[in-house]
C-alpha cells in the first residue's frame, strides 16, 4: 500500500487519544543516506538520516502532524508556537491543511529567510518579538494557559510521539539501533523523542539502544555549561536557544544512553556543512551541528568511531537558509553567451 505518513504507519506505538483526527503531509519515510567515504575516513559505517526533505523540509514535521491531529480532534481553533523558524513552518503547514488558525511568533530579526518565508506562504500569522526564542516560547506558554489555544511546541506531549517515529524507522532500516546518534539539541524535544523511541523499540523488538551525542552551538549551549544562556549566539540560529524547555530529559537521554551532551564551534558547523554537501547533501547550519561534534571529538581522540555504526541526524535543509551560503562567495563570474568566453574560462 502507498506511503501514507507515521501516524498511519506507526500510529500503534504512539500515545494519542482516540479523538485525534490525523491530518498528514506525508511526512516521515526520510532516506537513511550511506557515506561511505568520510565513514572510511572515520573508520566507522556512517549514515546520514535526512529529515530535510519532510514536507516542510525540517523534521518537525513529524511530531506537528501528532499535535495538529489531537488539536484538531480536541476542537482547537487557533494553534500558537514560538519558533526559530522550522517548528513555525511546519505548524503553519499542518494548520493550513486542518483548517486551523496559526500564529507564530518568532525571535526578531534571526530567523532564516526560507523558513520565515514558508510561514507566510502557508498562511501563519507571523509575529516579531523583541527578545529570544525563549522569551517568545514563555509568552506562548502564558497565553495557552489563559485561553484555549492550543500550544504546538515541543512541550507538548504530542509533538514527542510523532517524534518518536524517526527512532522506529532508523530501526526499522538497519535492523537494529545503531551504535550512536549524533545530533544537534536545541530545545532538546527532539533528543527527547529519539531516547523515548530507542527505548521503545528496544523494549518490544530488542533492537538495542545508542549511545547519544547531542551537539548544541559554543555561544548557545546552556546543557554544556550547566546554566541557561541569556543573550544565546550562533551562526545555526535554529539552536540559537538559551533555555531549553526539555533540557532536563536532554541530561538523562545523554546519560541513561551513556553518551554525552557537547559544544562546537560556528566555524566548526560551517565547516561540516561544507563536508555534507561534498557528499552531495545541503543542510541548513544547525543540521551539520551532529556530525561537527562527531568529527571534532575523533579528531581529538575523544571518540572512538572504529568499527561503530553510526547515524547523524540532519534535521533541516539547506534551502532553509540559502543566505549563509550565498552571502559567502562573491556573485559567480558572469561572460557573454558566446562560446568563446565559455571556453576561455572553463578549459
Ligand atoms: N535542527 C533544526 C534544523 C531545528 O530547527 C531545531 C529546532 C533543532 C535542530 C533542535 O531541535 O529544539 O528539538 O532540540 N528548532 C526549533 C524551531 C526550536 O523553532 O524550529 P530541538
């Protein structure tokens, strides 16, 4: 039978009341990618589990048609979220496609262009705040205490469920957990969903569990440093948090898996980027953040990836945040259409 979105293909494993009527994308069913050369180069069989190339193009999009579905089977009429971008997108999309009113309220000024843009497209109300992400999630948080809207951040219950099926289908696709999972924490919903998930599947099907490596950005990384960060800086502005929601669990998934929880570098972020697509896959900046500390931790010793098999999590597309890339290069050469100037130039 056709693909028809995890809560159809894994809706038995989640945790939502019986009134949910699901509203689907198609979401999910994203390619577990081989990369062989730099996991030669690692000494480890590597993949990269794409979750840019969801409906949204982030891997929201995976625990929103959880919420958006009990949302919508609850009655809600209005749906509200702070968001870096993606988490905004994503609920807009699932909102539009329910017949829901979506608002979203985003950090002024550094949300990436292509994630802003999919907001509007899809019909959000899309609202600056002068402040983090964290003073916009604590107003959401306020203002769906007084009034029936309904929250769609990460700390719904929901947004953990649908998240969970990533876990199931890394499983699903190697036969087993892998041996570690390395990926970057923001508001840590969604390491909280992968441990959730591994620990699932290991209970019913005893695939295993990994061992975790959340990686958050130097300038936001309040579960390294063991305070929240008041003014969070990164080039990865998708993580650009500085008091993670789910922090708390986050700490156990690192430590119950006995992995750990790091910092790496903008630079060393851009630099993984730039890895990626020499694989031929483009992520947005916080997407490379899991393979950064996977390879700055190696490099360093601290790591040994021999012989393990290993997944990165790459939770958005590049197309999100085209200006990173575009604004790094001077405008490509430019000649006359003649086939002369071709030539001269390339041979
Ligand atoms: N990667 C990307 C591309 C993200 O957009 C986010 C979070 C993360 C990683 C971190 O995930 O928060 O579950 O630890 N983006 C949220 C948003 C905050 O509003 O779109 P997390």
């Amino acid at each position: 039978m056709a693909y028809q979105g995890i809560l159809h293909r894994y809706g038995h494993l989640l945790n939502l009341p019986s009134y949910t009527r699901p509203v689907s994308l198609l979401e999910g069913d994203t390619p577990l990618i081989p990369l062989p050369r730099l996991g030669r180069e690692l000494g480890c069989e590597l993949y990269v589990k794409f979750e840019g190339l969801n409906p949204t193009g982030s891997f929201k999009d995976r625990g929103m048609t959880a919420a958006i579905s009990e949302a919508l089977g609850r009655g809600a009429q209005t749906v509200i979220c702070a968001s870096t971008g993606n988490t905004a997108a994503s609920a807009a999309a699932y909102a539009a496609r329910s017949g829901l009113r979506a608002i979203v309220l985003i950090p002024e000024g550094k949300v990436a262009m292509g994630k802003l843009a999919g907001a509007v497209a899809y019909g959000a109300e899309v609202i600056q705040v002068q402040g983090s992400f964290d003073d916009a999630l604590a107003l959401v948080v306020e203002i769906t205490q007084k009034t029936p809207i309904a929250l769609v951040n990460s700390i719904n219950p929901y947004r953990i469920e649908g998240q969970k099926s990533a876990a199931f289908e890394i499983c699903d696709d190697l036969a087993c957990a892998p041996d570690w999972l390395c990926l970057p924490v923001g508001n840590a919903g969604n390491i909280t969903s992968y441990w959730a998930g591994f620990k699932q599947y290991q209970a019913c099907n005893a695939t295993g569990l990994p061992q975790i490596l959340g990686v958050q950005a130097e300038g936001a990384a309040p579960l390294v440093l063991g305070h929240p960060v008041e003014k969070p800086e990164t080039v990865a502005t998708a993580i650009r948090i500085g008091r993670p929601a789910r922090g708390e669990q986050a700490l156990e998934a690192a430590q119950e898996s006995n992995g750990m929880i790091i910092a790496v570098s903008d630079a060393e972020i851009l630099a993984t980027q730039r890895v990626l697509a020499s694989e031929g896959i483009w992520v947005e900046p916080a997407s490379a953040a899991g393979l950064a500390g996977l390879m700055a931790k190696t490099a360093a010793g601290q790591f040994e990836a021999r012989g393990k098999k290993i997944v990165v999590v790459c939770t958005g597309h590049g197309l999100k945040d085209p200006s990173i890339v575009t604004e790094s290069f001077p405008s490509p050469k430019l000649i006359s259409a003649t086939y002369q100037a071709l030539a001269d130039l390339i041979l």
